[in-house]
C-alpha cells in the first residue's frame, strides 16, 4: 500500500469514526451513522458483507442498521444483474441529505411531542386550581413554541438549497 492511500484510508477511518460521535448527538447510534458515512463516501454501492467487513460489525448489526437508513430515506436498495445480493447506495447530495434528515426527526420527535402538548392544554383549559392554571399556561406556550418549530421545519424542507441558503443568510445578516 502506497503512503497516499494509506492517508487516504486513514483519513476515511477518522471521518467515519466522527460521523458516528456525531450521530449519537443528533439521536441515532453510532453504528447507523458509521454505516452512513461509509456509503456516503463509497465510489460504488456496497453489499451488507461489504459494510461488515469494512467496519468490522456483525450481520444483524449491519442489516439492522441499514435497513433503518434505509427507512429513513438516507439509503437505497440497489439491484445488480446476476447477483442475489442486495447492495446499498447513500444520498449524496447534501441538502437532500439534510431535508430527509429533517423530515424523519420531525416525524419521530416534533410531531409527537407536539400531540402530547396539545393534548395536555386541552386537557387543563377549565381546570381552575392555580396549580393547573400555571400548568395549562406553560403547555401553552409550549405548545405555541412546537408548532412555530414544526412550521418552520416543513418550510425550510420544503425549499431548494438555493432558497434556504439566502433565507438563512437573511436570518444570519
């Protein structure tokens, strides 16, 4: 192996390594985020052997995790002719990375967090001890807080790079 794709190899190795610490602080394990940052960076689609190998994970490890990378939209399922294998490819276009990203996080976080709040302030509107009086006012304002999070998340998904790139710049000055 030459020096260069030996510095190739362990640059590569850095960056999945940190793309899985990453992935812990934005709610997936360490393991799916691992297995995103090789295909993001693979030139081809690798097979759950391949993924295994490479990060050196066990097989239910690995079908687990990409099938749920899978179910996240960050993956795709890619056939090849002649081969009883299933292959995966990642997303790699950025932005769409981040949109779908957004999207399965609101679903999974925003949107039931936003039904329990809703729920809680209908709940307590006609109670009248001051206990669930304050109660009913920070559900409220919760609440409120929510749904501009959620509205804004749809939004900001829902517009191309270009569009979200000059909001933001707006926004940042």
């Amino acid at each position: 192996m030459t020096d260069a794709s030996t510095q190739f190899e362990q640059t590569r190795d850095d960056f999945i390594s940190q793309w899985g610490v990453m992935g812990t602080q934005w709610g997936i394990n360490r393991t799916m985020a691992q297995i995103h940052a090789l295909l993001m960076t693979a030139v081809e689609p690798l097979s759950t052997d391949e993924v295994m190998a490479e990060l050196n994970i066990s097989r239910g490890n690995a079908h687990t995790n990409l099938k749920e990378l899978v179910n996240w939209g960050l993956l795709r399922i890619i056939t090849k002719k002649g081969e009883r294998r299933e292959f995966f490819e990642a997303e790699k276009d950025v932005w769409e990375m981040f949109r779908r990203i957004m999207r399965e996080r609101k679903r999974r976080e925003l949107d039931p967090a936003l039904t329990v709040l809703t729920r809680c302030k209908e709940e307590t509107a006609g109670i009248e001890s001051e206990e669930a009086k304050v109660f009913h006012k920070q559900m409220t304002e919760l609440e409120e807080f929510m749904s501009f999070v959620s509205k804004m998340s749809d939004r900001a998904s829902s517009l191309p790079q270009s569009k979200a790139m000059q909001m933001a710049m707006k926004l940042l000055g």
